[in-house]
C-alpha cells in the first residue's frame, strides 16, 4: 500500500477482516492485491440488511442521516464475532 502507517498495521495484525459495503467486496479485493490475506469478510448489505447508498449522495450531508444506529450496532457485533472465531 501507498500509506505505510497502514501498511505497518496491516502486517502486525493477527488477523485482517475485511469490511465490504456490498458483493462487489472493493475492500477486500484491495487488501489481497496488496498481498494481505484476509481472515474473514463481512459484506454490510448481504450479513445485516444495511442499504448501500452511493457516497455522492452523502458529499453535501451527514452520513448519520442514511445510516441507523442499530445498522452500527448490528455491523459493530458482527465485526466483533469474527474477531472472535
């Protein structure tokens, strides 16, 4: 990666999930371009319901406005859990 704080995290992590939006998994792909291997995936629409909505939509706005707190509570305990596996 071009950010080498993020590359040093990256490296030293135990583990490394990646936390996609949608099926078309962009975080995920990216990390394993990078040479990461990626312990688990979560895709927010498919594993908790939560809507993508496109991030122009939300340039001139709070992102809190599209986003539900339960959707962060679900994402937040779904994240937690594999960390956990």
């Amino acid at each position: 990666m071009n950010n080498p704080s993020v590359d040093a995290k990256l490296h030293a992590a135990k583990k490394i999930i990646a936390v996609d939006g949608c099926g078309n998994l962009c975080a995920k792909k990216m990390l394993e371009k990078f040479g990461f291997k990626v312990a688990s995936s979560v895709i927010l629409d498919r594993d908790i319901g939560m809507k993508k909505v496109p991030f122009s939509s939300v340039l001139d706005s709070n992102i809190m406005d599209y986003i539900k707190n339960e959707e962060i509570q679900k994402a937040k305990d779904l994240i937690i859990s594999k960390i956990n596996e």
